[in-house]
C-alpha cells in the first residue's frame, strides 16, 4: 500500500537508467505517488534523476518537484532551464511555488515569473514574495474558493464549478462582501442541505476564525490545532481575504517546531538538516561546546581556588567537569541528530556508512577546535605544559569517543526496538561521564609516566 | 478573533457563578468556541464548571465535553449521572464518544451505551472499544461517507444528503462494493465537476492509501505526513472499509510523539503531565536521577582507582562527578517540564505560584531520597562519616537549586521572548555545573572547618 524503498528497487533503477530502458522506468514511476518517488530521487544522482523526471508527465514531474526536500531540490534544479522550471511551477500552488523560486537565484526567481503563461498565478507569486516564510503570508496559498454573500446556493455551485478547476483540495468555501472582505464561510455539506435558491447569506457560518497575513507560522499551528481546523483563512489587517492556509502545512510547522526544540534541547545553535555539508553541522554544534568548554574551564578555575584546601591534588583534578561536560555534550549533539534522522528514516539500511563516516568527520574538526582553543587557553594562562597536553589529548579523544557513542547507541536501541530518543538523555551523559574520565585517567597515567 | 484566557474575565466568571447570573454567563459563553470554553472549565471548581455546562446548549455542551483534557473530564464526569452523560454521547463522534468512555469505570460505560438511543451509534461504538487506543482502528471513526461503485452522480448526491446528518466534516467520499470492500475515492471536486448521470465507476479515483486497523498511530501519522492526507480510510484485513481517521486526530499523534520524545531526552521514563500529582511526577523522574547518581557513585570509585597517582587528594574529590551529573539531570528534567508547559501554555499567567511550589515540592522529594541512598551506599562501601554527610548535603542542596534554576530559567527566557528550550541544553547544564562544585566545595569547606 504505502511505499517502501529497498535497495533492490534502487540496483533495478539505476540499471535501468544506465541501459535507457524508458518504459520500465516510465511503468515503475506510473505506479507510484509522488511522494514515494521524491525519496528515491533523493537516493539518484543528479543526472540519474533528471534523466527519470524528464520521463514522466509534466503535472506528475512538477508534483514530485514540489514534494523534494528543499537542499535537494535547490541543487537538482540548477541543472534546469528557467523555461522548464516555469513549465512544472504552472502546475504547482502559489505557496509551494513561492518556496520553490525563493530557493532560486534572483535572477533564475524572475525569468520564471516572467515566463509563466498563467497571469493570475505569476501574480499570485509576486504577492507572495514579500512575506517572511515564518508568518501566515509564507505559509498561504492564493488558491481557494470564495462566494459573494448575495449569491444564491445555485450560483455559488456555479462559481465553485469555475474556480475549482485551480483548487487543488477544497476544504472550506469562503464567504466575502463586494470588498472582499472576509464575512464567513460556507462548508460543503451545507450547501447540499440547503435549497438551491436559498442565498448565501442565510446559510453561511459568521463564527470563523482567521489570521493576519504578519501572524507568527507558531501561532497559526496553535490555533489550528486548538480548533480542529483544516483550513484557515488570511486576512490583511482590513480584514481582506488575502489566502489560506492548509493543516498540511501545519504540520509541518508542527514537526519542524519540534525537531527545533529537540536540537535546542542538544545544544545545536541553528536549524540543521542530516544532510548538510560537514561544514554547517560543525559551525552548528561548535557555539555550545565552546561555552560547554569554558564553563568546564571557569569551573576548573574555580576548584583551584580551593587548592589549599584540598591540599595535595595534581591540578588535574580541576579538569575533571570539563572532561565529563564536554563528552556529555558531544554526547548528546549526536545522539539527537541520529535520533531525529531514525524517526523520519524511510530507507534505515541506505547509506548508513556515508552517515556514519560523516559523524566521524564532523567529531574529529569540533575535538580538533575545542581541544586546540584550550590548549591555548591553559598556555595563556600559564598552566604547566604536561597538564595542557594531557587535558588537551583527552579532551580530544573524548569529543571522538563520545560522538561515536553518542551515534551508535540510538541505532543499536532501534534495531532492538527501543525508542531511540533514550540514548539522548541521562543515560548517555552518564556513560559518557564514566567514558571521559576513563579517557582522562589512563592518558594521564600514561603521559605523567613517559614525559 | 482567538480567545485569550485573562485572570479578570475568570474572575468575572466566577462572581456571575456565585451570584447565578445565567444570562450572563450564556451570553459570554455563547460568545466562544468550544475549545476556548474547555480551557476556561479547566480553570474552575467542578461544581462551578458543571454549572456553566449544563446552562449551555446539549450539542454545545457535548462538544465542549469532547475537548477537556482527558484527566480532567475523568474527574469531571464523576458528577454527571450515566443518564446525563448518554445525552452528551448522542452529539459526539464515535472515535471520541470512545475515549470518553474509556475513562469511565466499566459499570458506567455499560449503562451509557444500554441508554443511548441512537442504535447506529451504540454499535459504533461497541465496535471501537476492542481497539487498542494506540492503533489505528483506535483512532478512527466509524461516520463516514461512502458510495457505491454502481451508482451514478446523482444518486451519490441524494445519498450523500442522506448520510451528512452523521458526519461532522466531509473530507471525502469513499468507494465500496457491495461487499463494502474499500475501492477507491471520489473527491467532492470532481463529483461537482462531473454530469450528474455519469455513473461513480467512471470518475472514481482507484489511487486509494488506506490502512488496516492494526497499524500502529506513529505509522499512520508518518503515512498521513508524507501523503498530505486530511483524512485516510481504515479497513480490516479483507480490505472491508471499517472507518476514517482525521487528520485533527493525527496532530494530536504527533504532538504527544514530540512530547515523548523530550520527556525521554530528558530522562522521564513515563509520559506525565504537569497536572499529575507530586507523586506521580517523582516517580517519572526518579529512574534516571537513580541510574545517573549510581554512575556519579561508580565515576567516584573509578578516580578512586588512581588514588595512588593522583597522591594526596582528599577523598572528596572523586565526588566531582556526581554532584556535576545530578545537578545536570536535575536541571534539565525540571526545565523540560517548564518548557513544555510554555508551550502548551493558554494562560501563563495563571496558577504560577501554585507550579512553582509544586516544582519545589518534586524537589524535595527527590532530594531526599537521592541524598539518602547516597548516604546508604557510601555507609555501606565504608567511606568516611564526615565525607558522607559533606557529599549528602550538598547533593540534596544540588537537587534543589538545579531544579529552581531549571523552574526559573526557562520561564526567565520566555518572558524575554527567548524560546525556553534553551534552557534544557547544555546552558543549563553548564551552570548547574559550576553551581554544584560551589555548593560543594562550600559545604566541605564548612564542614570541614567546623566538625
């Protein structure tokens, strides 16, 4: 029923790419929803999956388009024309539209527009591009039904009958004045109770609640949630019917808010995405670990101020809450990445060793940077060298370990059908904190011995 | 256009209770949406909430029912007769009278269900409660529109006029044989767009998702997702159409999933709520304080292990660890808690000093008992009475303060317009962190000095 990518499929595609076999592919791809077949672009080559897209139906192509994940769909559509990125966005609503083009360099944006036949919807799209993808203006579509409140039910149904044909889903049928103003709504099922002659005015609902175009994209999904909304209207501050906003796109709000908190939760700084290049999700994850680390360092401080009372300890001892903060951090940052990248798997045995190297890769620059920046550190302070190489060596080792942990410890409790969002709490930082003072311990045995 | 929740409008409320001002009250509640008044009830007496219903519209009333919070409606409902609660279910969905009466203690399910008389509903819902609450026939409706392959338009349109008394919302029209085997859709768009002499056969779409009862809520959730379905069919194992699942139902499925997600990252091993009593949120909390002090107490033997290298330390040292884990544990729980309660806030001004004393209290408890195991242990492996009662006490002030910096912060951060997540990361560990090692080192000082 639903689809499910195996690797099979994918040998059997690709294949089929190489060797041209075009109605295999066009049959296979025919078969599918547009969704499914967006997860497997994602697994294709460029070339691979433009040579598959140009295949099939230009409607079905700009549906499939539209369901891309955006870092994907931005580098996939380089390879295209503005004339046959125009082609596909004739079919795809405003909304998704005006995100697919704000993807666009500026000027690739405006040969699109201009190119497209469909007048309303490249002025749809210029509306658009002035709101802030955050707020109710980016999430609208401008495709949606409305009736005059003078109309008759007949008339209505008319009108429905004409406009329908640029609505892609009808939920509700919006109830304006000559102004077009927002007065109510009219929902389907009454409009096939009532008379054919009765007017609009007499059946519509004026209890409707809508959204001002500048409303925070939060607040949209918290009232629509509250009130078991599938759509809601936008309005100006007039009360103009501007657009409307679907719960599919509220739930993605919803699921993006979400995984926003769980990254905040570990400590990651802006919004990241799996596949991101090595770079972004180092520069994501650094700004807390070097707060992580000069905390730890204050707090080794701060236990020196205690030496006398504790008489006799080698400094060492100080490091210990840098030690065992930092691995917890390390810790939990990839744990939490794993974990979300585990609940949005649709093919969990793909490229599992790309992912895996990749976390290895991002742990060795951040363990490279916080164990040099506190190299320096002790050094300007005047700490004595042995000890600066030993915290800096253990640190080091405790950024890698604890990443690794921190990775394979979710993927182990999902095959064994744990929730894998176990392995980003408590249990690892307590681990991680035996782990890191392991490390600690033995290189300083070992290095305090031989230097 | 939302309602918001002020202290002066309950205020109000309350005076127009104690005075019985039934106009009053019907004209402000008259005012709201169902949603809005449920927030209200949760904020009042049972007796005064009771009142207010039961001077409100039966359909109101049930729809207002439909939307308390569940533990809330449990002890709600105590006070309503099987007679008076029957009414309310005639009003309410099937998949909701459901959980409504799920809640209920056997005896009076029985008798609601025996008084209902709407017999199409009484056997809707005998046929829900053998769901399991966290599958999909558990989540699903038994109102729906359906149609037969044989017919044409027309007859579509009368039956439909027949059948929409039942359904509260429209999504779509499902396609059965005779059998009422499930075979597809037909979308209100194309019924209007068609000749209403063509016969359903021929408009249908066959391109049908559906899922079996048995399906797991998260698998559903992640179908609904990535289709963009507002609402999905069920069906048995024959592929026989048993009922819909809407998508306001599957917002809530991944709400409470993200939920469950944070509670897990920070260590709450059930699902509570911040309703629940001080009990139950000890409980929830305790596990993983328990497993991270017993890794703190094994990190303390561990560096006691190097005693030799690490020569003339005072023992209190190989404490470090656990104070920093605890005090990090402690914070992160309790901010998580607060962060999630933001979230979910309607009235944030409300009950505050009510939920800090309460978070006080979960403190308290916890503090004991962390502190006191701790004592037992160290007892029990021989350590040094002094140093056993230097680590117990600052462990429990740990407790205390990490859980009034992990109550305060986020409310803190909110209030200045920062997202209070932040607080559950490495932030707030870091200064749990330097916290703990003062109160610490403090203590020993103290005692130290004086015993």
């Amino acid at each position: 029923m639903e689809f499910e990518l195996t690797e099979d499929f994918l040998e059997q595609l690709k294949n089929a790419v190489v060797s041209r076999k075009i109605l295999y592919i066009q049959d296979q791809m025919n078969e599918l929803l547009a969704p499914d077949i967006s997860i497997i672009l994602h697994e294709l080559d460029m070339h691979e999956a433009k040579y598959i897209l140009q295949l099939l139906d230009k409607e079905f192509s700009a549906e499939i388009i539209r369901e891309l994940d955006e870092d994907f769909r931005k580098k996939f559509l380089k390879d295209f024309s503005s004339e046959e990125i125009a082609d596909y966005i004739e079919f795809i609503d405003s909304d998704d539209a005006v995100d697919i083009l704000n993807e666009q360099p500026v000027r690739i944006r405006e040969e699109v527009i201009d190119l497209l036949e469909d007048e309303t919807k490249a002025n749809h799209i210029k509306d658009l591009l002035h709101y802030d993808e955050d707020c109710a203006g980016g999430l609208m579509a401008k495709e949606l039904l409305k009736t005059n409140l003078n109309w008759t039910i007949d008339q209505c149904i008319e009108e429905i009958r004409r406009q329908t044909k640029n609505v892609e889903k009808i939920y509700s049928i919006y109830v304006v004045d000559n102004q077009d103003k927002l007065l109510g709504r009219v929902s389907l099922k009454k409009m096939l109770l009532a008379d054919d002659n009765a007017l609009i005015a007499d059946v519509y609902d004026s209890d409707i609640i809508s959204v001002e175009s500048y409303r925070d994209a939060k607040e949209v999904a918290e009232i629509m949630k509250r009130y078991d909304l599938v759509s809601i209207p936008v309005v100006n501050v007039h009360g103009k019917l501007l657009g409307r906003i679907t719960i599919d796109d509220i739930v993605d709000v919803i699921t993006e808010q979400a995984e926003l908190d769980i990254q905040m939760m570990a400590g990651i700084s802006n919004p990241i995405e799996e596949d991101d290049d090595i770079w972004t999700l180092s520069k994501a994850r650094l700004p807390w670990l070097l707060i992580g680390m000069l905390g730890g360092i204050l707090g080794a401080k701060f236990i020196g101020l205690f030496e006398a009372d504790i008489a006799l300890i080698p400094a060492m001892a100080f490091f210990i809450p840098l030690i065992t903060a930092t691995g917890g951090n390390v810790g939990i940052q990839s744990s939490s990445v794993i974990v979300q990248t585990l609940a949005k798997e649709t093919s969990p045995t793909l490229l599992t060793f790309d992912r895996f190297f990749k976390g290895l890769l991002v742990a060795l620059i951040n363990g490279i940077v916080i164990s040099g920046v506190v190299f320096l550190i002790n050094f300007l302070i005047g700490e004595a060298t042995t000890l600066s190489i030993v915290v800096s060596t253990a640190l080091f080792c405790v950024v890698m370990l604890s990443s690794l942990m921190g990775t394979i410890t979710p993927i182990l409790l999902s095959r064994f059908g744990v929730n894998p969002a176990l392995a980003s709490g408590p249990f690892i930082t307590t681990a991680n904190d035996l782990l890191g003072l392991g490390i600690y311990f033995s290189v300083a045995h070992l290095l305090y011995s031989n230097l």
